[in-house]
C-alpha cells in the first residue's frame, strides 16, 4: 500500500528530508551521471508531494508558486526509486502534484521542464512540449505545458 504525502519544507521530519535528498542523488547525480547541485535553496520555497510505500520514500515532485521558478506554477525533480518504476507509481506522484498545484496555488496551467525520454509519460498527464528541446546539466530536456 502506497500513501501520498504534501507538506511545506518545515513540515519535513528530518529524516523524510533526508530520504528525499538521498532519492533525488541516487536518481539524478548517480544514476544518471550528472553533476550538478540539486540542494539548490528553492526546497524551502517549494511544497513537497512525496509517496511513501511502508516507511520508504520511493517517488517525489516539488512544487514552486507561479513566480517562484517559472512564471507559472510548476513540477519538478520528479523521480519514482528505480525499483519502483512502470507500476504506476509515477502517474499516481503525477496526478497528486497536480490536484495539489490546483488545491494550494489555485492555478490550472502548469509548465515543467521535463526530460525528452518522459515525453510521452508526461503526454499522458495533458502535458504539451513547447518549443524545441535544450540540454540542462548535460541531459535534452524540453519545456512542456498543461492548461
């Protein structure tokens, strides 16, 4: 059983925090072999969608106000444990991070900047590309929209 988790940064147990932290580097930096510096400072701005299986983390998202990264609202360094992936894990993190955008910041239009291999992950969930594709940290990436 899987459970769904929104919280403010501060709400964060800091073992939650470290168990995210831990997701986000052994996914981005290791996995895929990309340096870069995911503690950023915009954690603390942020509301954290997290899903918990037992007592592991194995999916988040991180979700900014419009203005606080984009000029819209939007969903980031999503990322589901890789022992956890292609069972629906992904679209159910997806679509709370979504309602949650709805909920708290009361917006519809959501923009992510979404890996290319995703596209079609994020197709499914009404996300639309925008403009051609870019590298960011090494990595194509592509600016996608839902409305």
């Amino acid at each position: 059983m899987s459970s769904i988790f929104i919280q403010k940064f501060e709400e964060l147990s800091k073992s939650d925090l470290y168990a995210i932290l831990r997701l986000r580097s052994e996914v981005f930096i290791v996995e895929q072999d990309c340096v870069y510096q995911d503690v950023d400072n915009k954690d603390q701005i942020s509301l954290h969608v997290f899903l918990k299986k037992g007592k592991a983390i194995i999916g988040y998202t991180r979700l900014f106000r419009p203005g606080d990264y984009f000029e819209e609202a939007s969903i980031g360094r999503v990322v589901v444990s890789k022992k956890y992936r292609n069972k629906d894990y992904g679209k159910q993190l997806m679509n709370a991070s979504i309602l949650a955008v709805y909920k708290f910041f009361n917006q519809k239009k959501i923009k992510i900047s979404a890996q290319c291999y995703l596209k079609n992950f994020y197709n499914d969930l009404g996300f639309l590309e925008q403009g051609e594709s870019y590298l960011e940290d090494g990595i194509p990436h592509i600016t996608m929209i839902k409305n």
